[in-house]
C-alpha cells in the first residue's frame, strides 16, 4: 500500500499520523519557541476583554468565538503548543462541545493541540479516549494519576499521541495532600516516579503547577528526559530565571511555559508573545552559558536560526559526536581519515526522532508494504521507522543460524510484497545489494533504497545499475557545507571529507 502524502485538512497522514512528540519537537524548532497557549473562555476576562473592543454584544458563545479565534491568530507563530481546557467548553453544554471542535479547526495542523482535560475517573476513560484522538482528533491530553496506570492506558494504546500526567498543582489548599507525608518523600515525587514508568518520554509529559523552582528542580531530577510543561503564572524575570534554571533538561530542553493568562486579554497580542518568546530565548542563553562552555553546546530544542531545519540537525548530529576525525577502517576495507558513526543518535531520543522525520519526507510517494532494515547499523533506524509509519518491519539476517528456524529474513512476509530497504550510509553499496539478494532470493521486490547519508562515489549507480531508485537525506558534500559555515570543521577537516568523495 503507497505511503501517502499529508492530508492538510487535519494534520494527519492518510496512512500514518506524525506522532506528537515529533509535532511538538518541530513546532518548538520552527517558531524557536518554548511557549504554550492556554484557550479558556474564561467569563469574567472574556466580558472585559470584548468591552473594550467594543464587542461586548451577542451571547457569551459569540464572544467566545471571537476570542479563541483572535488568540489563535496572534500567537500561531510564536508559540509550539495551544492548550484548551475542557471543563470551560463542557459548561456551555453542547455548543460548548462544537465549539472545541472549532477550535481544533482553527489551530494550524502543524501546532499539537493539547486537551486540558485532568481525568480522572478509571469508567470512562476509554471513551473518553476514543473522544479525545478520534473525535476531536487532539494530539495529547491531561490526566490526574491517582487511579493509576489503568487510567492512563486506553490513552496510551494510541501510540502517535501522548499523555500529560499532572503530579503537581499549584493550589495551596493542595499542599497539605501533595506533600504528605513530609519533605524527603512527598506524594507529588512518587507520582512521578511511578507514572514514568508507564509510557516512554516520548509519550508521556509531565505538568507541574508551581512557582518554586525547588519543586520544579525535584521534578527534572526525577524524570531527566521528559517535557514538563510549566502551569502557574510567572511575572518577574528573576523568578522565570529561576523556573529555567530548574525546569531545562541536561541539553536546555523539554520544558513549556505557558503564555500569562492576563497577557492573553492585552492589546498587541502578538507583539507582546514575540517578546515574551525573545526573553525566554535570552534568559536559556543565560542558563546555557552557566551550564557549559559555548563549544560544548548541543542546541537540542531550539537550533541556531537557520530556515532549513536539516542544516540544525546536521550541527546537532557533529555536537554529539556522529562524526569522527582519525584512522578508520570500512566495512567495505577501506581506510578513511573520517568515520560516521549514526549509532549514537539511539542514546538522544530528540535528535533519533528528527532524524527518523528526515527519512520520512522521502518516503511519501513510495509503494510499499514493508520496511527493510540492512543490519546491524540501520536497525534502530528502520525499526523507528516501521513504528512511525505503522509498516511491518523485516530484515535479512547478516549470518543464517546453524540452529533454530534458520531463517533468512527474519519477520512474516508474503511473496510478492515490496520491501523498501533502509540503511544509514551507503559507502560502496555492497552490503545493500547483499541484503537486497536475501530479500530478493525469498520472494519479496525491491524497488527503492533510502539512505541517510549517501557518501558519494559509484554506489548509487551500482544500485541503479541492478534496477533500483535509491534516495539520500543528506549527501558528504551538504554536511561539509553546512558545518563549515557554522564553524565547526577547520579547513583541514574540510579537505579530510573531501578527499574520499
């Protein structure tokens, strides 16, 4: 079955959804922002708000649309994540209800849309899930924890969306609860500890309603790799500094803030998030340069400002030390002055997710009915692939084992079925024609090869030579270009890359 192009109505692919962790990590990329959108028709702020442009006629209903709508529009380019909550909606009954699906309409496809819903009751979760992300066609939604895992998982089965577990509410008649029984081991921490372990960072956020970077400081050293979104207002910069310093991950990343309520019934709207968005962007420099040198550096979140967002992923690819300067010997035998070493993009989930991206867009307009990953180094990539995609995995087996099924490809299949093979680096082609002669010699076509680095040379030939399309992310000639001019290769690397081309 043909992968199909992105259906731009809903933000969804026709046959696999772009799930929401890669939504939010390249929303946070492109609009070089950690902020979030609340959308709560709030009564009281809402007659205020349409007093004083006039517009106070009509029913609260109208004045809502008119709101959530000028809201949308002024703060779409400035913020990764809009977030309305359902108990506002749910009080205007059942136009209330329409009315968040007009708001799922208004919100770009681009932008994840996150349902501040704080369920809690274990009955009804399941419909409620299937209203959620099937209906309302959110991309996460807030639970309260305390019934558990069996609340959180009829959530969980939607594997493109995720979860916002709330551990901690900024409510001071909730102290006395969230901190029970004392200050070395208060409830609101082993909540945390204990919903981490239900779903990966990937799928499951953390909220944290508080003011005190203590608390959030708690939280981060807990669940070092989750989003935490940030719920309490904030006002002076000393206090913001604060919550950054608490809130960032070891890389500056995977904390939201929320957009102030108040800020949201202003004048000039869109020029005070501009703002706001620039001096949390300064205020993380800050945090940055406490942390670490320039030089060592790894912008995860938010790259340099660079329209094409490969040539971020490229520096982000040398900072965590994909590419090596010395004696290396090929898988082919021969020796280079350079090694690329994709294997440790498995150790930097945000990075393995953009990298996984990058394949995707080429994959759209190819046929094919399974993934095929040419051991051992594209495994993880093909593997990520087959999950994001939802296509089967297979591949051929380096050695057949002198014992068991003895199988050569491993994984069900039928004959017939085209197998798209996916490697990481294609150097002289010779392991992806072996690879494809397995797959071939059992049954299955092959039609195209996609490659995250083609090295050059004759091997796409070779391949094309034996009937195949071959298609490369990234060529040696792109990622010397992009890290010189981001200062990260001295002239005699650059002569390095280029002397095997």
């Amino acid at each position: 079955m043909p992968a199909c192009p992105p259906d731009l109505a809903n933000g969804a692919w026709s046959s696999h959804r772009v799930t929401f962790f890669l939504k939010l990590t390249e929303a946070i990329a492109s609009r070089q922002s950690l902020l979030i959108t609340g959308l709560d028709p709030n009564p009281e702020m809402l007659q205020s708000w349409n007093r004083h442009r006039g517009a106070s006629a009509g029913s609260f209903l109208s004045q809502s649309r008119r709101w959530i709508k000028a809201v949308i529009e002024e703060t779409s380019d400035h913020v990764c994540a809009f977030k309305p909550s359902l108990g506002f909606y749910q009080a205007l009954g059942a136009v209330g209800l329409d009315l968040l699906r007009e708001v799922r309409e208004l919100v770009p496809p681009e932008i994840p849309l996150i349902l501040d819903a704080k369920h809690a009751d274990l009955n009804s979760a399941s419909a409620l899930a299937h209203y959620v992300f099937d209906d309302l066609n959110a991309d996460a939604v807030s639970l309260s924890p305390l019934a558990g895992h069996d609340l959180a998982a009829p959530f969980l089965l939607h594997t493109d969306r995720a979860v916002v577990i709330s551990c901690h509410s900024s409510s001071p008649a909730s102290r006395i609860l969230q901190h029970h029984p004392n200050e070395a081991d208060p409830l609101y921490l082993r909540i945390v500890a204990e919903s981490r372990l239900w779903a990966t960072p990937e799928q499951l956020l953390l909220e944290v309603g508080t003011s005190d970077p203590e608390v959030l400081a708690r939280v981060r050293n807990l669940a070092p790799d989750h989003v935490l979104i940030l719920r309490s207002l904030w006002g002076e910069e000393e206090r913001l500094e604060s919550l950054l310093q608490a809130g960032l991950g070891t890389a500056a990343d995977g904390l939201l803030l929320p957009v102030p309520q108040n800020m949201l019934m202003e004048d000039r709207l869109a020029e005070r998030v501009a703002e706001l968005k620039g001096q949390i962007a300064c205020l993380r420099d800050r945090v940055i340069d406490a942390r670490q040198p320039a030089a060592d550096r790894c912008d995860l979140w938010l790259p340099p400002a660079r329209t094409d967002q490969l040539d971020s992923l490229v520096v982000d690819l040398f900072d965590i030390g994909c590419l090596l300067f010395g004696e290396y010997v090929q898988a082919s035998g021969a020796l280079f002055n350079y090694y690329i070493d994709l294997r440790r993009i498995i150790s930097s989930p945000n990075i393995f997710h953009r990298v996984l991206h990058a394949y995707s867009t080429l994959l759209r307009d190819l046929t094919f009915d399974r993934i095929a990953g040419i051991p051992y180094g594209s495994l993880p990539t093909a593997t990520g692939l087959s999950l994001l995609l939802h296509k089967p995995l297979i591949y051929p087996r380096k050695e057949v084992k002198a014992h068991g099924a003895r199988r050569l490809i491993e994984g069900d299949f039928q004959e017939g079925e085209i197998a798209l093979v996916v490697d990481d680096i294609l150097i002289t082609g010779g392991s992806v024609l072996e690879g494809i002669g397995k797959l071939e010699s059992s049954g299955l076509r092959v039609e195209d090869v996609v490659v995250f680095i083609d090295h050059g040379g004759a091997a796409a030939q070779r391949l094309a030579d034996g009937g195949y399309r071959t298609r490369a992310v990234l060529s040696i000639e792109q990622i010397t270009a992009v890290l010189q001019e981001a200062g990260r290769l001295s002239p005699a690397q650059v002569a390095l890359l280029g002397g095997h081309r």
